[in-house]
C-alpha cells in the first residue's frame, strides 16, 4: 500500500475491520469499503483483489477485516457492479474502476479506426500488441474477456472460442 493511504477518518475508524451486524449499518460499512477499495486500485493500477490483500489491514489501528469480512465486502462490491469474481473463486474479483460497457466502447472504437469491423483478432492482439496506450493497456485476459462479453452482449462483437491464445474476437 506505499502508494495509497486511504483517508483516515473512514481508514481509521475501528468498526470498520468489524463486521456489522445491523442491516443498515453493514450496507453502509459496505459502502466504504467500495470507496476505498477503487481508489486503492486505482491508485495501485490493480486490476484484481483479494480478501487476503494489505488494504483489508490498517496497521495504525492494529485492526484486520477478518476474511469472512472481506468476502461480504467484495460480495458487496460485486452487487453493487463495481467488480467480478474470479472464476471459481469467492476470494478474489476483478476490480472494475470503470463499468465494462465504458471499456467494452473503447474496444470496438479502437476496431472502428483500425477498420477492423468484419474481422477477426485474437484476445493475444488485443491484449498485447494492439492494447498499448488504450484503457485496457495490462489487463489480464481473463479479465478483458467480461469485456468482449459486455461487446457480445450489445450485438457488436462475437467471441470465438479456440482454446487458450487462439480465442478471438469478430467484431460487427
């Protein structure tokens, strides 16, 4: 976390780290929490969080968001569409700082001034040679395939499925 100090007086606040057992009160603890965990993404140019990550613990306080926590937080931050969870995996999620539809935009925009519509580009093009400069510049695949899917979803790309690096996108 050398990088990103979340604010102390939300960061710094002990009830924070416990998990509140009143509705309400939990939903708003949730909240916080989505505040600082896409600020510290954003700030750590991470793409993905788990519930074993530093930011669960402030070692000014000595107070740690116990995992079962942090699991309804990134729960919560899921519902809320502000992440994804890995596959097969309730510990850790892809942080969105931007809804897919805005990346799944820059996607096809970039298709569009490549006159690429009607063609097909591996996930391999898109994610390493093509991605330089672009939003999704380092996003992992995995990742950058719940962007292809939100471009599906909108009728303007299709997702082929090859196996590994051959996988491709056409996009309409």
């Amino acid at each position: 976390m050398a990088d990103y100090t979340p604010p102390d007086e939300v960061y710094g606040f002990p009830p924070l780290f416990t998990l509140q057992e009143v509705t309400a009160t939990r939903q708003k603890q949730c909240e916080m929490w989505h505040g600082i965990l896409l600020a510290y993404a954003r700030a750590k140019k991470a793409w993905d969080i788990g519930v074993q990550d530093a930011i669960f613990t402030n070692k000014a306080i000595n107070r740690t968001l116990e995992r079962s926590g942090a699991r309804v937080v990134l729960g919560s931050l899921v519902s809320a569409g502000k992440a994804a969870f890995k596959k097969n995996s309730d510990d850790q999620c892809w942080v969105l700082t931007r809804p897919l539809e805005d990346w799944a935009a820059d996607v096809y925009q970039k298709a569009v001034n490549d006159a690429a519509l009607g063609t097909v580009m591996t996930i391999f093009e898109l994610t390493d040679d093509e991605a330089a400069g672009q939003s999704w510049e380092g996003m992992p695949s995995e990742m950058f395939y719940l962007v292809l899917e939100a471009l599906q979803r909108q009728g303007k790309a299709e997702i082929i499925y090859m196996g590994g690096d051959g996988d491709g996108v056409k996009f309409l």
